[in-house]
C-alpha cells in the first residue's frame, strides 16, 4: 500500500473518531510557481556593515564570490503557515504541538487563540515544519529556492534585492511607518499572513508575502558556513575576506579556484564559494561542489553535504528585528538554528514549497 493510501486511510479514521477536535480543514496556502530565470546568482559579496544600516553584525557568512546556481522549476507558499493551519494538523495526529503557546508578555495566549488563527504558527523545530509540509503534500524549500524568489531571478549582484521586499529593495530605511511586521519598520507584534501591502515580492505576476518580516522562516538546508573548492589555496597566508582591500592581487589569488569557474562565464559555476572571515584556517576554504539536486531535494534522505553540527539555515527578518538586527532582513543573509529543540524560537515558523515538473 503506498503512502498516499495509507495517509488517506488515517485521515478516514482519524475523521471517523472525532480526532480533528470538530475543526473544519483550514484552506491549505496556495502556492506560486517559479519557472522562469531559474539561473541565478546566489549569495552575495557585500557586508551588511557596508551597506545602508552601519549598525549590523560583521559579515562572517558571505558567498565570495558570487556564483550563478541552477534549480528545477519550483513553487513557494504565498504565505507563512498559520496556527490554524498547524493546529489542524496537530488535530490530525500528524503534527506535534508547538512547544508553547504564548507568544509575548503581552500576548500570552497565541496558539490555539482564534484571535491569531491566521498569524503565522511559530515555536516549532525544522522537522516539526517539515511534518507539516509532508501533510499537505509539500516540503521545506532549499535556502537556494528561498534566495531566488526573496532577491530575484538575476544574474547580477546590481540587479537582486538587496531587502526581500519589493517596496524597499534596496533602502531597508524606506519600511519606515509602512504595514511591515517588523520593530525597526514600527509594528510590533506579528500580523496575519499575506495582510500586508507593503511586505511583498512579486513572482510570475503574483504576490508572495512576509519575506522581510513577519517571522523568519526554516529552510531544509543544513548550515555549512564554508563551501568551496576542491584544492587549498596556494598561499597559506591568504586571507580571502582582509586581503580583498589592501591586496587585490591576493584577493584574485583567493576567488582562483577553477573547479568553481566553468569555462562558459554564461553558465552556473559547480560550486558554491563561501569563506569565514574568523573561524579556523582563514581564508583556506573547503570545497563541495555544487550538484544540482542537492540543491532541489535536501529533505529527502541524507544531507549531500555535512558539517556535524546539525544546523539548518533560516533566512528572513522577523516582527522582532531591531534596527542593530536589520542584516537578517537582506535577501542574501544566512542565519542558522540548531535543528533540534533547542532553534525553537517564538520569531520563526515557516512556509511551504513543491518541486515541479519541468
């Protein structure tokens, strides 16, 4: 019997016995496909210390140099799950609980409150977002698949959005008074989902919501803070991130890695390039190089890669960000939970997505 059955036969069952607590099924997220400009540039070469906001963190997980990546054609939820939504799914016996159900000191009651029935579902652990996302026949995306439709399908670090909002790509200042959940924007607390005008991409001619703020979002991507070429590099002295100012000549040296460099320029190159600015032997990356599936499919099944630490990247700003946090809120910006219980934070859920066809 495969998997669907048997999944249709426990939700027949769990139906029969009143599991569902009397709750109607809420309307599952729609989702919007992304077929187009699936070569992209991901990462980034900018430190969030250089860009608008001079109040940010130093740039300890940059991509340098950018490198052009490829998907499948894909789909990403329009919005964020909402407590409706999970609690559904917990009624059915395929979700676990969130962890707690007050959100702040001023709201107390958060989960299970029908006045934030559509507010995104928060104190939840990647593999509970990813029970989720398995009920309703979904998955996590990849922080690739996230990047692409937060900064946009472009193959130049000019053109992508620097903030993961149409209305203020490039000037995080600019959210400033507009309806964008998020401190340093002037609300507070979080909203429900999609109910902002302000905090939206566009994609395929259709609006995808709360990629700046609301709440940061889990992706199924395992955090590896250096990714990049096969060989060592030649000099042990140096430095890809403090030469690149006062050493260009270094800086090149650094960025020379052909296993990373494809010989067409037009094509995406094999490996992702990320250098650590501080930790271990600086400026002497590693490399994995970049396949293709791993990109699409990484909760199927081992990650292609592992560090050890058993980390997973969440990407987006949250109802929380302070002006000093804003880093979080570009499109590029790669922050990291543990996996476990223990990335279970009241400023993070998650939203859904498919792989499709081609």
């Amino acid at each position: 019997m495969n998997s669907w059955w048997i999944r249709l036969l426990s939700v027949g069952i769990c139906l029969s016995l009143g599991c569902a607590e009397g709750l109607a099924p809420p309307v599952t997220t729609g989702t919007v496909e992304v077929r187009e400009n699936l070569v992209f540039l991901f990462g980034t070469t900018q430190g969030c210390n250089e860009g608008v906001l001079q109040q940010c963190e130093p740039p300890l997980t940059l991509t340098i140099p950018t490198v052009k990546v490829q998907l499948q054609p894909f789909a990403l939820d329009r919005n964020e799950v909402t407590n409706d939504q999970y609690r559904y799914c917990v009624a059915m016996g395929a979700c676990t609980p969130p962890i707690w159900t007050s959100l702040t000191p001023t709201i107390p009651k958060y989960y299970g409150n029908p006045q934030y029935a559509n507010h995104p579902v928060v104190w939840v652990s990647q593999a509970q977002a990813k029970e989720y996302c398995s009920f309703v026949d979904k998955r996590l995306p990849t922080e690739v698949e996230w990047e692409r439709v937060a900064a946009g399908g472009y193959q130049t670090e000019m053109e992508k959005r620097v903030y993961s909002s149409m209305t203020f790509a490039q000037n995080i200042s600019s959210c400033v008074g507009k309806s964008v959940a998020m401190f340093y924007c002037g609300v507070f607390d979080p909203a429900p989902v999609g109910a902002s005008v302000d905090d939206f991409v566009i994609e395929n001619g259709e609006m995808i919501y709360d990629m700046a703020g609301n709440v940061s979002e889990w992706t199924d991507t395992e955090y590896v803070e250096r990714v990049t070429c096969k060989e060592a590099l030649g000099d042990p002295d140096c430095d890809c991130w403090n030469c690149s100012s006062s050493n260009p000549e270094c800086f090149d040296d650094c960025l020379s890695c052909p296993e990373c460099h494809p010989a067409d320029p037009s094509e995406p190159s094999p490996c992702y390039t990320m250098c650590s600015a501080v930790y271990g032997d600086i400026g002497l990356p590693i490399c994995y190089p970049y396949e293709q599936e791993a990109a699409l499919n990484q909760n199927s099944g081992p990650w292609p890669w592992s560090s050890g630490v058993g980390y997973a990247v969440v990407r987006g700003g949250n109802y929380g960000t302070y002006s000093t946090g804003t880093c979080i809120v570009r499109s590029t910006h790669r922050q990291n939970r543990p996996v476990g219980p223990l990335g279970i934070s009241s400023n993070v859920g998650f939203r859904c997505a498919k792989t499709l066809d081609d």
